[in-house]
C-alpha cells in the first residue's frame, strides 16, 4: 500500500518536478518533519547516480554536456522549506542510521553533494550531528584523511568530490577529536571563508609515511589552510 512518503517521493522525480504539487501534497496530508526527511532520504537512495553509472556504462568520465542531471539542489531547497529536518537521525532496526547530511555525500554529480550540503547547513544543519555515537563530521574526516593517505581515490574526480563536501562541512564549524578543527588557517583567515568552497582548492605532498595539504585560493593562489 503506498504511503504519503511513496507519493511524495513519486511527485519529486517527476521531470520537472512541480513546486507547488510538492507543497500542497505535504500541507494537505499533514506531513511532519520526519515524514519530509523520510522522503529526503528515499529520494537520496534515487539519486546516486550520475557520474559513476555514466562511466560503468561508456568506460570514460562525461564531458558536463553529456551528463544529464535532475535539478536536485532546488528539489532540496522545497523540502527545506516545508519540513526536511537536517538533524534529525533515523534508525529504524536498531542498526542501520540515517541522516540526510550523511547520504547528501554520495552524490556525484560533480559539487552537487557540496552545493546540497550548504543549503542544509544554512538552514540550521550542524555537522556535528550524532550518528550511532559518533559525529557526522569525525566520520566524513577519518573517512577522507584514511583514504587520502592510503591513495584509495582511482579517479581524481572522486577526490575532488570528497574534499569539496568535506570543505563544506568545515566551513560550518566540522569539528573533530577534543572540539579541535581539522584544519590550521593561515594569516587570520576564518573556517567561514569555505562555505565558498567554489573558490578554493587544494595541494597534496605525500611524505614516508603521511602527507601534507594545502588550501588555496584559485583567484590569487594563496593559501589560506594547511592539513
């Protein structure tokens, strides 16, 4: 039998998708935080696509004119708007959590996953969200910094895709063991100053047994982070 959540799912993958349907349908049924952020997640599941299905497909990365998108971060915006509650943690078996920070991530789509992950945080999205005992942020951080040393990234697009949403998470206030930032800001910059995360990039210098990086300006070249 198919729920308010189902039809609501089904209403935003429609291509286009209708704003107004969207709000009405969640205003007519009466549907809470929770039942919006279920949508959210189911849609999230829908939506990690893109990129890797692209190259299983044609054994090549896309130029951005063949890659076929859906318009994801208004869809996001809408539920935002009416119910979609960044913080709020699902766990339904006792196991397996869920957060729409945390499956925001997998999107692949280039820096759609970091463009989503600022509109959620802008509306009073943390972080720093406790998932199963550990933050969102310590996850995302280890999950990077192991992978990074380790060389795990087989493409650099998947790396440029990590670190930007990573950047993102930073720039709000990601913080990780003892409360510190993971990152050391030059010449009295501000973590703020990566909410921007378009105009900065990054260096990496691999040592014996770890690596250094550097965060930089694009425009100017300057580095305003290290790692």
């Amino acid at each position: 039998m198919k729920t308010h959540i189902d039809a609501l799912v089904e209403l935003c993958k429609e291509q286009p998708f209708s704003t107004e349907k969207i709000q009405n349908f969640i205003s007519q049924n009466n549907m809470g935080s929770e039942a919006v952020t279920r949508a959210a997640l189911a849609l999230c599941e829908y939506g990690e696509f893109s990129v890797k299905e692209y190259i299983w497909q044609y054994e090549k990365e896309p130029r951005s004119e063949e890659l076929v998108t859906y318009n994801w971060e208004e869809l996001f915006n809408v539920l935002l708007s009416n119910g979609l509650d960044a913080n709020l943690v699902i766990c339904d078996d006792g196991r397996n959590y869920e957060n729409i920070l945390q499956s925001i991530q997998y999107f692949d789509d280039r820096d759609l996953n970091a463009r989503i992950a600022r509109n959620i945080l802008l509306r009073h999205g943390t972080p720093n969200v406790v998932i199963d005992g550990e933050t969102l942020f310590r996850e995302v951080d280890g999950s990077l910094m192991i992978d990074i040393n380790l060389g795990l990234y087989p493409q650099k697009w998947m790396l440029d895709n990590a670190f930007r949403f990573w950047l993102v998470l930073v720039g709000f206030g990601g913080l990780i063991i003892d409360g510190r930032s993971p990152v050391n800001m030059c010449d009295g910059y501000q973590v703020e100053i990566f909410r921007d995360f378009e105009k900065f990039d990054y260096r990496i210098t691999y040592n014996t047994k770890e690596f250094d990086m550097e965060i930089f300006e694009k425009e100017t070249g300057t580095i305003v982070a290290t790692v």
